[in-house]
C-alpha cells in the first residue's frame, strides 16, 4: 500500500473494514469530527456518516453495552476506549456480557465486537493514561487478546479481529503510534499467531506491543557482546502462539519475557508458567521476567524507572545467561 | 401522541370495574371478549407455570426458581402486544415474557435446572439470554434499537427491569444513549416493591416513572396489575418508538407476592399486612371480575382455562424430569467460535482424564474408585449444606 | 429554602447590570464593595495563572495543562462559600477552586510537570485528590458527606464536575446514594458545553438541571459567568445541607473559552462564532463593568489587581521551574502503608540494578554506556513524536 | 471463643471489629433486616444501627465509591459484594481509586476499605454466582488479596483485614459457609503469611480458599499410596508469602498449585513463575496446575467437570511426580 504510521495504519484497517463490511460500525468518545484524541479515526466520519462513525456520550460502559446489543443485530461493532485506563468502568460489560454471551446463549449469539484500547506508557502522561490492563483480558475467558507492534500488523491484525466472530480486545502501542513502516493491503499470517522478529540460538526474548523494538534492539546490542537473542513479538496475548515460543526455547533453552504491565500477575508469569510446564527438560536457566513494577503507573518523570527499556532487558539477557 | 404522564394509569380497578380514560381507551378499543379471555388464560397459565415450577424446586427437581407471583399482567400486557420482529431483554424473573414470545416450555427449566445458562434460542423467539447481572440488559436493549434503526426497519426493542435496578449506573446510562439517539427502545420497569429484602424506596424517594423525563425520555406510570393499563402503555410507547420518535420509559406499578427466588424467605424483612394489601390488587382477580361482569366467566370456560394451564403444566413437568443430563466434554462448547489452542489443549486434558477413569474402572481398581466416591460425597455434601444457587 | 428552581438564575447580567431576584439577592446581600473587588481580583488571578501556565507548557516546563478560562465565574464564586471544614473533591479542571481552598501554587504544578501524580495534602485544604476518572468523585463527595453526617458535624462535600460527566453511571449512582441517604453534599456540574469535542447536546436533550429532582435531588440552573448567582446558589445548597436536608444539583452554565487541554486543537470541531458569542458574555467582564459603574475600577486598583496577578504568576513560575525532579526509588514510595514483601523484593532489584551502574559508570565501560545513551535517545524521540500526555 | 461455622466467624469478625472501632461501617446490599442473602452480617444492624449497617441501593460502583468517600473522611468501611460475579460494576472504583489513591496522594490518604466477596463454585447456583475473580485484584498494584479456608483464619485474617490500612480484598469460599469449627478470638499470625497445613517431603501442594480442605484429602490419600504431600494454605494471594512456598520447594523439588479461576492467568501461574525463578535448581519437575479451565463457569450440572476435585489434585500430583 504505501509507508504509514502506526496510527495511520490503523485508520486504514477501519477504512478498509468499513467498505467491505457495512455491518461494521464504530462507536467511541470523541472518534466523529475530532478523529478520536490520537486522531486514529480521522476522516472516517466525514466518509461514513455519523450513524457508522459513532461519537457517543461519555460513558464506557454503555459503549460496550450498546456494542452487546448492536452484536445481536448482526452489527460488527469496533468500540475505541479512549485510554488503558478508561476501560475499567466498562469492565463489567466486557467481562460478563462481551465474554461469555457466546458461552451463555450455548452458541446461538456471536459478539464479533473489536475493543480498541490505546495502551502503555512513554509519553509523558497523567494519571491513567498510562496503563498496561492486558492481563485482566487475557485472563477472562472468551475473549482473544491482541498487542500490535507495527504499522503491518496494526492493519492486518485489526482486519482479522474485526472479521473474527469472537470478541477481541486489541491493544495498540500509543507510543508508538507516530512509527512509521511500510504496509501492505494483506492479511497475512493469523493473528493468533507469534512472529520471530529476529533469529537466535542463546536466548529467546518475549515481547509485544510497545516493548517489541525494544527487544529487537536488545538482540543487536547483546549480538555486539556476542550472546544470540531470538526475539518473539507474541501478537497475541489469548491465546498465546505456545508452539513458536516452544520451539525456540527447545533450542536456546533460556527465556526472558518483558512487558510494561506489573509483573505479578502479568501476562510474563503466565508465559513462564506455561513453558516450564512444556519444556522443563530444556531449560538452561530459570526464565526471567524484565517488567514494570508492582506499582500504579508512576509521574512522568519517573517512568523511565518503571518502563523496561533497553539496558534493563539486557540485564534481563545477563541474568538468565548467568553473568 | 401522550407524552409524560404523571398521574397513575388505571383502566381496570382491583373490583374489575372499567374506568374511561380519554387519553388511553383507544390503545385498547380492539381487546374484545375473546381477547380478554385469551389474556385471562394466559395469565392463568403462567401463574400456573410458577406453581409447577416452585413445586419442581421443592422437589429437587430445579436448583432454583424466581416466581412472578403478582407481575403476571405487567408481563403479559406487555409482551403480549410485541410484533414477532420486536426484541425482548430481560432479566431472570420474565418467564410470563418467555411464554407470550412462544417459548419452548422445557427451554424455560434449563437453567434452573442447571443443565445450561440459558435456554431458547434467542433468534428463534426475539428474546435475549435472560440478564443475571442487573440493569446490564438496559444498555443491550438500547444498542439493538440503533441497529434497527440503521437498518431502516420499525421493529423496536424492549427492556424489561426491576426497581431495584434502576439504582445501577448502566441502566441511567442507556437512558442518555437511548435520549441521545433516539432509540426505538421501551424501557419497561416492572416495580414489584422489592429488590430482594430492600423496598423500592430505598432505591428512590421519587416515582422512578419521574427519573426518566429528566433523561428526555417521557415516561408513565402505570398500575401494573391492571392488563389494559398495560397495554395501551406499550402500544403508546411501541409507537413512539416505531414512528421515530424515540424511546419511552413505563414504570409499571405491581407487587412481588412470592419470595425474591424459592432460596429466599421474605418473613426476614416484609410486614404479611403489606401482602394481604396487595393480594386484593391481583392482577388476575381483576380481569376474572370484569369476565364475570361481562357473563363471559361461564364454568366452561373456567374449566378450559383449567385444561390448559394443568396441560401446560404437565408438559414443563414432562420437559423437566426427562431432560438429559449434558455431556461431561460439552462444558467446553461454545466458548469461542472458531477454535482456541490453549482451550483445545486443556479439553484433550481432560478427555484423557475421563478416559483413565474407564480404563482403570474396566480394571477395577480399588484405590481409585475409593478416590472417585470421595469427591462425588464431598460435593454433594456441599450442594447440601449450602443450599444451592440464589440470585 | 428554593427547591427545585427551573428558571436560569442570573443576577448580574453580561452588562454589568444588577437584575434583582427576590429568591436569591438576600443570600448575596453580604456581598459589599470590598468583597465584590476581592472575588473579581481572584477571577483576574486564576486567569493569569492559566496564562502563565500555558506558556509554561508551551515553554516545555509542562507537559499538559487544563485551562479554566471562561469559569472563573462558577469555580470562584462557589469556592469562595465554602467553610474550611468542608471537602471538595474535583475533576482536574478546578484550579481555580484549588486557588480559593489556599492551595500553595507549587503544588497545583507538580501534576501537570509529571513530577507526581498529585500536589496537595487534601487535609491541608480540605480537597481531595483530583479525578482524571470522569465521574469518580461524585461518589467520593457523596460517601464522605454521608461521613459528616454520621460525624453529627454540618461540614458539607462538594463534588464539582463537568457536563460530559453526567453521562456516566457513576454521577447517577451518586444521585441516587445521594438522595436516598439525604447526604450533606452539593453536585457542582460546571456545563461548560464542551466534553473535549464532544457538544453538550451529545450528552442531554434536555437541561442538565432536569435530571436531579427526578432523582430527588433539588436542582438549580444559574448563569455561572455570573458570581452572584454561583455564590447564592452555593449558599443555599450549603445552608440545605448544613441544615439536614440533602443534597442539591447546581448546574452552572458557563463557556470553556480555551482548549480542553494545551494538547486540544479546538478549531477542528468548534464554530469561532460560538467563542465570539461566549466572549461577550465573558464572566470577569461584568464584574468589571459592575465595578465601574459602582466607581471602584480605578487605575490604582486595577494596578493592585495586576500587580498581584503578576506576583502570583511570578511564584506558580519560581515554583515550577525550580521543582527538582523526584528521586528515582520514590517511584515505590507510598503504594502500601506498611512493608509488601513483593514489592520490597522488587525495589531491592531495581536499587542494585541502579547500583551497578554506578560502579560500571566508574569502570567505564563504553558499550554500557552506549546501551545506556541508546535508552535515553529512544526515549525522548518517543516523547517528542507521541507530543505528551493527554486528558 | 466456641465452636462456629465460617460464616459465623466472618459475622462475629465483623461484630468484634465494630465493637473495638466506631469507625467501622458496613455497606451491601441486604445486609440490614436480611443479614445479608448467606446471613453473614445476621444482626448486625439490630446491634449497630442502620448507620453503621447500612443496605444500599442496588449499585457496586456507589458502595465502592461511597466507602472512598467514607475513609478519606476516616472511616474503615466494610463492603460486601453478594457475590463473586458482581464485583466487576464496582471494578473501576476498585482499581481506579481503591487501590490507587494512597500512591496517588503521595501517602496522604488511606484507603482502609475491605471488600468482602463470597467467591467460587460448588454450591449449584446460576451463571455469575460462582466465579473466582482473585486473579484481577492480584495484578492490581495496591490492594491486598486475602482468601479463607477455615472459621479461625475467616475470623482473624477478617480483623486483621479490617485493622489494616491498606485496602484488602477478602475472598471467603461460599461453599464451606457452613463448616464448622473451633475460633478462638485472636488474631492469629499474619495475613500475610501462608499455613503448612500438613507437612510432607515429596511434593508441595499449594491451594486456598475452598480448595485448602480438599487438598488436605488429597494428602491423606496420597500418603495411603506412599507420596508425601506437604499442603499449604497461601492465605494470603497479594504479596504471596514466598519464603514458606520457597521452604517447602527446596525440600520437596515438587509442586502443584490448584484453584477453582480459569488457568490461565490465574494465581498458579504467578507462583509457578515466581518460584522457577526463585527455586530452579531445586526443582525435580515441571510444577503442575490443577485448575478450572479456560471457560466461563459452566451451568451447575457441568460443575463438577470445571472445579477442581480429589481426583484431579491426585492426578496432578502423580504428574509432577512423573507417574
Ligand atoms: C450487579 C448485580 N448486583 C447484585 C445482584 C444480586 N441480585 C439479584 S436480584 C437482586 C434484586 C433485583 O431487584 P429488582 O431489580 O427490583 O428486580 P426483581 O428481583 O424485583 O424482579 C439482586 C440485588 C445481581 N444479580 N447483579
Ligand atoms: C472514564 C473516563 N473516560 C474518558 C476520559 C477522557 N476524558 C478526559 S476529559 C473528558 C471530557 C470531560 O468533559 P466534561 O465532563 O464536560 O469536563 P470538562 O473537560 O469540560 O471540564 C474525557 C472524555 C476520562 N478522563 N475518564
Ligand atoms: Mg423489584
Ligand atoms: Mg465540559
């Protein structure tokens, strides 16, 4: 297609979905004449009217509860949430409605509903701007879970989750939104699936959304000291690409998992968890996790001692390589 | 058109009696003799239906029952005037809603039975999964009527409630959605009196029809034992709501005879003085009295209402004690629509699990089988004492 | 006492005109000459610290700021009522409450410098943490008021916040808690017409003010450009809740003159002829004009005024730009009250990694410090793209 | 004390508490005239009043919120949610301000809140009645998580609780309501620490709340088979007592963690992660979950084919001991 921004990319799949689909429509704070705050949306109003393109009042549960609704209409609803940390006072539609209508209608209601949620930190931001809620997904059942890296990704991930016909909470890395990348006008692989961002034999590194270049940037920097880093963009959240991580684990026996969100509880313990119980025999060294604290989301000015950046990955590698 | 009516809708009086109301006589100017019997039946029947039921209950045939002992005219005067392609959301206490929608009788029992989470096929019948979560179905309800209305048809939705539930945040919120977009949705508050052990006017000092003006949505406050009274009500609102001119707010004045659920003991909090007051408002009485007046509350007739509603019975009866147990692996249907590798994994875990058990029962193993019987003791044990599921 | 007052309240229009009002001037009847030049100096001082605060964004001393312009009227005017024993909780719009509750200026920049997530201890001022969280507090003011009640004291809760806020559950929630417990609290809603893009016709067809009696909730809808209609509709939903009567609804319509944020472009959903309207109806103006034609706007005084405007600016800048920045360990400071091993392990992590450095940094090392500089490279090319945080 | 059901000893926590503290207070639905619907609170409001026993309106978010209001102004409130599955209307309250407002004070405010939840399955109830949603408030930085599995520990750990200054999620397992046993009126050891219930050499069996008894079984059980199971009660889920699992891993080499939450993303993961990282050398297996599945809770017929039994603990533990 052409070099896009993240952001960009995405207002390309909701484009792209819109004309294919006139049953998907978009519902979200500030989304209409503004474009949405990070300006993801902008031009979709002007191009598919106000009764597709949806500003709604400000209130997140009847977002995703209209959403429910609409689903059983038939509609294919895409809700923005306009920050990580607004999501809370729809969690409650999500959990017990979103997520198990499927399961409590004994199949007969589909929720094709795509929640689109900014995430993560970097920015500089106030209170609640900042959060990394994946985890409390991940762990509901009945929903998929996606964290997007990259331009690519952003669009065809975003066009497989709309087109799913279960619900999906997909995560987009607001710091990275302003990242450019080439984008095609492809599907690609499955969203269900991970992608080795690069090849490795010393370690394998787990990362998604936000932290993705990071770690990529830690496999050139650890390669200069002459350790081999495979690098993962897991992609999906839930399920999780067990087969790939696998794979690379068998070879390179040593695992680091890195994410913004606090580590007890995060989605690193669940990884760990999940692949010492499939490759105990080959790991070389306890798995280790390079994660944000066991603290709400810091002031700005002191997220860089809560975010894991670069060197704090690499001291991630040191550790499980032992030095 | 009536736009917000603040005085009590009453058409019918607990003697049976009609009284003339120029404003909502038309509503109801075709509910002939044969009509009024046939919502007489109705009304009978599902009254039975809650009897058979709570007998099912006693019986341990059902975990749990939550009669509409009182509401039967709000119910039934409701649903009873919905199109086929209207849709219906409601809470857990709207089986009189179920049956007017043609509802298989066994679907009904499955969930208080515990064989599933819901029963019909919300398509087949335009009902929604019955909503445990209180107020959550209000904001559904909104959001289909924005689809109907992007689909350009005058099919509306409805939202059936409780008093009590006009306290949580998500049914105020479908009020602003539904104000904001014009929503061809009815929001249909059944105000038994009683959320549980707490009176409504804990939940409002305020009629809860006066809530929603305030919102832009007009309301009505309606006696809601009185089947005419409901009626016209929701043609009104229905066609409000079909003519594009929005969603209508009834708060249908009625009376919780029964307990909240068959797991509940209403002598812990209400005054029986306050039931005897109700009980000469019955909703049913009323419309007995007035077929009487009419001559139309003949033995005969009598006896086949009788018919039907023991009938009725016997088939719920029927459909509860001969539905099967489900199957142990189903417990993983239906969670996602395609399939999910975590979940496809953990299910092979458990088919091989189950299938050990046959294996070492074929070779009679006596540790195991010990093991088995322990855990199949020890959960009954605990069904017992607990009681089993409430609302 | 006023119940329920449908009309808009205004007393003191665009003009500068005193428009009598037999219900409301006798609660503004203190309101003498000295009184009227102390609120109009502290409108002037809390729009020349949004000016200054600006341009300390704009100067990239801060990463965000929330002007108030346009509501000096509503937020003084209601703040200046209040005794010191009663507790406010806002949303982050409410400096200038901040301002008139004696905040000291450092401490309304430490937010929006991202030193820390808050600025005043809220038992100092008797203000509670602001909520980014649309709604939230509502419920805050509404449970602490019921605290004051049960304390037996008069002190009253204040819960301010925006029109878009009244679209969420919370904010009904609370009307409802409110009213069914009589809690001593007033709902301040500033209807500056503006949820960031979104209209206020978004949020309600219908007056804001509507919405509270249908709740039970006593409203008020008054020119909030217009401090004597804010400080006499304060008073007398303080005195109500001082005297055990309940809450009370104050809508205060009023103009965001600015952006929603320093981070909002306004011009991309709004008309330049609503500012220009607005602009007119400018609440410092009229105080302006009242104090002219009283003979009060005297070159020396209007030189006063400035003066201290300039002094408080001069001091929110001192204390902006010497604010050093927060120690990196404080980032686990204050997440429990008493020792969380969890956390502790995690701390000791993070120290001894911050350790290493300092020991590599004296060996050295060049390609740590390369990693090192790659970070903090990334990490400011992140923050100029992503163009800092927003509301 | 005496002897007394679980419930009993939550009611005379409760009563002792609001004797000791007129700042006390109980918010819920029910919990006034009804005593709450599984009688917990039973004449509560006879003995305090209306006032400190106060029945809400129908809303979770207002008892959260309100009881924010309430301890920013010094009280220590009390919530009850009437059940596991209608905690999440309350969830932005919860995670938002609760468990966020002591840190975003800069250690200004407490939040001495505790929000009682009757949690888990096994008693037949309808959908939403029989949910275990610790996991959530495990991830969330700032609340303390606590589950009970026997009258003394609901007794004391709800003092403690309730005595605490931080905000504490108390979970107590609605299916063993009616167990009886000896309460003494003391506080016991801390909240924050984890029990041996039973010691044993070969594999360490972790499990709280309703599951604690169970695994008690299965270590009679087990040990008529020759395997030695040391149990553990965690008590407390947020912090998680490290040191006593860590103990009990370095002599066992073994582990298995059951609980009734969908597996993935749940408790067991965590400690699984958490305990390879502090343990790994000592290991002899891959530690093993035994939990419910990754599925909404089934209808009640289906339940005993989701929670976790005697039977599954068992084969659990012939798992991890590799048989
Ligand atoms: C969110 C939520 N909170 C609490 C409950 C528990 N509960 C079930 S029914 C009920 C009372 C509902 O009262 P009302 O809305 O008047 O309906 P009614 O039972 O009278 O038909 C309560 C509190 C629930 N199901 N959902
Ligand atoms: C729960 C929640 N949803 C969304 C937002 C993002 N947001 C911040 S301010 C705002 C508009 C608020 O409008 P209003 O209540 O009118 O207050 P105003 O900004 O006009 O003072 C929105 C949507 C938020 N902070 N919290
Ligand atoms: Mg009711
Ligand atoms: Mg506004």
């Amino acid at each position: 297609m052409s070099t896009l921004t993240l952001a960009k990319a995405i207002n390309a799949g909701l484009r792209r979905a819109m004309q294919d689909d006139e049953k998907v429509v978009l519902l979200g704070e500030d989304i209409g004449a503004l474009g949405g705050v990070f300006r993801v949306s902008d031009g979709l109003q002007a191009e598919f009217g106000a009764r597709r393109v949806i500003d709604t009042p400000l209130a997140e549960s009847a977002i995703i509860g209209t959403a429910v609704g609409l689903a059983y209409r038939g509609y294919r609803p895409v809700c923005e949430i306009q920050f990580d940390g607004f999501i809370y006072p729809g969690f409650d539609q999500i959990v017990s409605q979103v997520a198990k209508l499927h399961y409590r209608s004994r199949g007969a209601v589909k929720m094709p509903i795509t929640i689109r949620v900014p995430f993560g930190g970097g920015i500089g931001a106030a209170e609640h701007h900042s959060e990394s809620p994946e985890a409390y997904f991940a762990h509901t059942s009945g929903l998929r879970v996606i964290a997007v890296s990259n331009p690519q990704d952003a669009y065809s991930l975003l066009r497989q989750a709309i087109a799913n016909d279960d619900p999906v909470l997909y995560f987009e890395p607001k710091r990275r939104y302003h990242v450019k990348g080439e984008v095609a006008e492809e599907l690609g692989t499955s969203m269900e699936s991970a992608t080795v961002v690069t090849a490795g034999t010393d370690v394998t590194l787990l990362a998604y959304g936000p932290l993705v270049t990071t770690a990529a940037d830690a496999a050139v920097a650890a390669s200069d000291e002459g350790v081999s880093i495979e690098v993962i963009d897991l992609r999906s959240l839930a399920p999780i690409d067990y087969p790939t991580i696998e794979a690379s684990v068998r070879k390179t026996g040593r695992l680091v998992v890195t994410h913004e969100a606090a580590q007890s509880g995060g989605i690193g313990g669940e990884i760990i968890a999940a692949i010492t119980e499939r490759c105990f025999p080959f790991l070389e060294a306890a798995p280790v996790r390079v994660t944000g604290w066991d603290i709400p989301y810091p002031p700005a000015k002191l997220e860089t001692h809560f975010l894991p950046d670069l060197d704090r990955i690499l001291d991630g590698v040191d550790r499980v390589m032992g030095r | 058109m009536v736009e917000t009516v603040s005085d009590f809708v009453q058409l019918l009086t607990p003697e049976g009696v009609r009284t003339p109301s120029p404003d909502f006589d038309q509503w109801v100017s075709d509910v002939d003799a044969p009509q009024l019997a046939s919502l007489y039946e109705d009304m009978v029947v599902v009254r039975r239906i809650d009897t058979e039921a709570t007998a099912l209950q006693r019986q341990g045939e059902l975990g749990l029952w939550p009669p509409l002992l009182g509401q039967e005219a709000a119910q039934i005067g409701s649903a009873r005037t919905l199109r086929g392609d209207d849709f219906v959301f409601t809470s857990y206490r709207e089986n009189a809603v179920a049956y007017c929608r043609g509802v298989d009788l066994t679907d009904i029992i499955r969930v208080w039975r515990g064989n599933a989470q819901s029963g019909w096929n919300p398509y087949d019948i335009g009902m929604a999964v019955p909503a445990i979560i209180i107020g959550a179905q209000t904001l559904h309800a909104t959001g289909y009527a924005m689809g109907c209305q992007q689909d350009g048809v005058d099919s509306v939705s409805v939202a059936y409630f409780g008093d009590g539930a006009t306290s949580e945040g998500d049914v105020n919120e479908a009020l602003v959605f539904a104000a904001a977009f014009k929503a061809p949705v009815v929001f249909f508050c059944q105000n038994n009196h009683w959320a549980i052990s707490e009176p409504v006017g804990l939940q409002a000092i305020r009629p809860l029809a006066d809530r929603a003006p305030g919102f832009g949505v007009p309301s009505m406050r309606i006696d809601g034992n009185d089947i005419l009274a409901v009626m016209a009500a929701t043609r009104i609102a229905l066609e409000r709501a079909r003519s594009g001119n929005g969603p209508t707010f009834i708060e249908a004045v009625t009376y919780r005879m029964g307990p909240h659920t068959t797991a509940d003991d209403p002598t812990r909090y209400r005054d029986a003085a306050e039931l005897e007051e109700w009980k000469a408002k019955d909703p049913i009485l009323r419309v007995e009295r007035l077929l009487d007046s009419l001559g139309l509350f003949t033995a005969e007739f009598q006896a086949g209402v009788k018919a039907k509603a023991d009938a009725v019975a016997a088939e719920l009866r029927h459909g509860c004690i001969t539905l099967p147990d489900p199957e142990p692996l189903s417990v993983f249907d239906s969670v996602y629509t395609t399939p999910n590798a975590t979940l496809d994994r953990q299910k092979a875990e458990y088919t091989a699990y189950l299938a050990s058990f046959e294996a070492r029962d074929g070779q009679n193993s006596d540790d195991v089988t010990d093991a088995a019987s322990v855990t199949a003791a020890s959960v009954n044990a605990v069904s017992v004492t607990a009681g089993g599921g409430r609302l």
